[in-house]
C-alpha cells in the first residue's frame, strides 16, 4: 500500500518555552488562589495533560506546612500535607508531582519524606476549579527540612543541595 | 509467517548491478541506503512547540463535535492506557532504536510501549486488530526513514492535549525519520479526513543518549486521576 503525502507546517500557536517557569509569578499565602478560568483548549501553551488543570500564571505558598503523605509514583506522585490557614484550622493539601521516573531521575525519593515531617516551604500551581478537587495543585517546589530543595515541571525535577 | 524471506531482493539486485552495472534496472529500496538510528534518544524539543489552539485545527464538523465532547478527566493516561500512534509518537521519555533487517523495533519508557516497524514488504493480516499502536511498516528513500501506521484506535487522541482523533478506516499516520549528526527528527503527517479538514503535521526531534538508561514504568491507577473533579 503506498500513499501521497504532503507535508505541512501549520505552527499557528504562539511559541513559548512551557519547560521554562513563569518569569513573573504573583506569590500568595496560604488559601488565596488566583483563578484564571481559562479553558484548556484555548491556553496556548497547555501541551501537557496534566497541567491543563492548573494554573500555571499563578502560585500558592504554604509555608511551615505538615506531611500527610509523600508517594512517587506513574503517572504522577503526590504530596499530601496539612497547612494552617489564618484562622487557625488545619487544611488538608494535595499537591501533584511529575511522574515517578521523572521525580526520581531528579535524586528525589519518597523515603526523602516521612509523615510528620515540616516543610518549611511548599510553592504550588493551583488547580482551576471545577476540573479539579478542592485544595488540589500542582507542585513547583518545596523545601525540605534540611534546607534542600526540590523543583519541578511537568516533565523533570532536580534536587538542590541546602549548601549549595 | 516467514518474517526472513528466503529471496532476498537487496541481495539480487546487488548481484545484478555488479553484473550489469545497470543500477538504474533494480528499484530504490532494493539497494537500500539506510541510516543508522540504533541508540537510546532523549527528546529536545521543548513540549511547548506541541501545543496548539483547538480553534485553528481546522476540525471538521465530526470533528468538533467530539471535541466538544471531550472530557480533561476522561484522559486514557489516568487509567494506565498507554498514548500509543499518533499521541505517543511525541512522548517526553527515553525512546529507544533497535535495527533488524525485517524491522525496526522502537521501544519506548513511557508505558513500556514496544513498537514493530516492519520493514520486509508486509502488510497487516487480514482481520488485524485495531489498537493504541496500530500496524506500522517501513521503507527507506535514501536515509530517510518511512513510516506507515494504520489499524488505529478510536480511542486514542491526536496529542497529549486530548484533541480529537476518529480512528476510523480512513486514518493512518506516515512518520518521516532522518538523523543528522547526533540528532534526530521526525516529520509526522495524521490523515483523519473524519475530523480533520487537511492532514495534521506534527514535528518532533531527540539527541542521542547513549549514557542514558531505559527505565521500567510501572502505571498505578490510584494516582492518574485521584485528583480530578469527578462528574456528579
């Protein structure tokens, strides 16, 4: 069976490097969530399954935050965490990692984190509301007890060192 | 089925040509030229050069109205299926190459997905099953490799943003391959008239990763969709 094809480009969409982070990001504290109700299948730079569900032109930072549950796993891990909000109360955050070979690849395990432990920082893609549950986000970095840090995209993570 | 065929045409016409110094009786792929693509590859083309805005597909009225369908929490990856042809040929993960006479096998870590391009002539047995992969064959024009993939399902999508994909009788993807250097790219076009007004292209490009190591990937279920809003 042989066919005719013709080739054809048909770059139409704006080009940017979604690998990259945002280079200006709105930081908030605890529950304040910045929605931008933007449909998936207009965000121009939405090529990743997952991050069709966050937004990832804003941030959330839960500071001094308690691990529920640390998993790396495929297709996606998850950090599970409780936060006090300004009134007092302990909310419950989940927060989605890369997949676990991605996670791994990074030097990150989840023996890294044991339920207890403190993150003194946790910096966080919100979900868009309505896609996905409540308190659920997508995660940028953390830092861990020793001073580490742990940054991620859709497809990679690194471990940096609290020394370096 | 005889996957090594006992005559062997390359080695035919290279006979004859010798003989005859006629090159011009044997056909092109008889006295193949090929390129070597064996290795393990990484991708380097930023994901975002994938992404497209629905409205300028160019989707047919079939077409949009499937998409108009589509469900973000519907997504096959959460439940461990894996992308397959035309979604995975652009996935984020190791791929890698292995060169047989009578195929190409292209092993990928996403999903552990093992694709067979077959390279001696074949085509699909009657009765075929349709799948995420479809039936892939081969052919050289010069260094360029060719690829030929029908038999595809309905339910895959065309990209990793979930845009639409009808699987029917009429569609099937033709993957160009070429290497330059330490690279690799891909030109792909996907016929779906069902859905699509003209042939969708897509473009792709990995480097050589010959220190990288092709991991297991094992799926769980539990933690595809455990986050996404499920319908009341």
């Amino acid at each position: 069976m042989t066919f005719g094809d013709r080739l054809q480009t048909c770059r139409d969409a704006p080009v940017t490097d979604r690998d990259a982070l945002p280079a200006n990001t709105h930081r908030t504290r605890l529950a304040t969530i910045l929605v931008a109700l933007v449909a998936a299948n207009i965000h121009p730079v939405a090529a990743h399954h997952s991050t069709m569900f966050f937004d990832i032109n804003a941030e959330v930072v839960h500071e001094n935050v308690t691990v529920v549950d640390f998993v790396v796993a495929n297709p996606h891990g998850v950090l599970i965490y409780v936060v006090t909000d300004d009134g007092g109360n302990e909310v419950r955050w989940q927060a989605e990692l890369p997949s676990g070979n991605f996670t791994r690849r990074g030097g990150i395990s989840a023996s890294m984190l044991s339920p207890g432990d403190r993150l003194p920082t946790v910096v966080c893609w919100p979900g868009i509301p309505g896609l996905v549950r409540a308190n659920t986000s997508r995660l940028k970095s953390m830092e861990f007890p020793n001073g580490d840090v742990a940054t991620f995209t859709p497809v990679s993570a690194e471990l940096t060192k609290g020394s370096e | 089925m005889n996957r090594k065929p006992k005559f062997s045409p390359a080695g035919f016409c290279a006979g004859l040509v010798l003989a005859t110094g006629a090159g011009i009786l044997c056909p092109v792929d008889a006295v193949r030229a090929q390129a070597d693509f064996e290795g393990i590859w990484m991708h380097n083309v930023p994901l975002s050069t994938l992404a497209r805005v629905s409205s300028e597909l160019g989707l047919t009225r079939a077409g949009q109205a499937d998409w108009d369908r589509y469900e973000p929490q519907d997504d096959p990856l959460f439940r461990c299926i894996m992308p397959g042809v035309p979604r995975g040929i652009t996935d984020p993960y190791l791929l890698e190459i292995i060169q047989q006479e009578h195929q190409i096998v292209m092993l990928r870590e996403y999903f552990h997905q093992v694709r067979r391009i077959y390279m001696d002539g074949r085509e699909a047995p009657e009765h075929w099953p349709l799948s995420m992969s479809g039936y892939s064959t081969g052919r050289w024009e010069g260094e360029t490799l060719v690829v030929t993939t029908t038999h595809l399902s309905p339910d895959n999508a065309m990209n990793i943003q979930g845009h639409p994909f009808s699987g029917d009788e009429h569609t099937y993807v033709i993957e160009r391959y070429t290497r330059t250097g330490d690279e690799l790219r891909m030109e792909a076009v996907v016929h779906d008239p069902a859905f699509y007004q003209e042939p969708h292209a897509i473009e792709f490009g990995w480097e050589l990763a010959p220190d990288e190591e092709i991991w297991t990937y094992e799926c769980d279920p539990r933690f595809g969709d455990f986050m996404i809003e499920a319908d009341p």
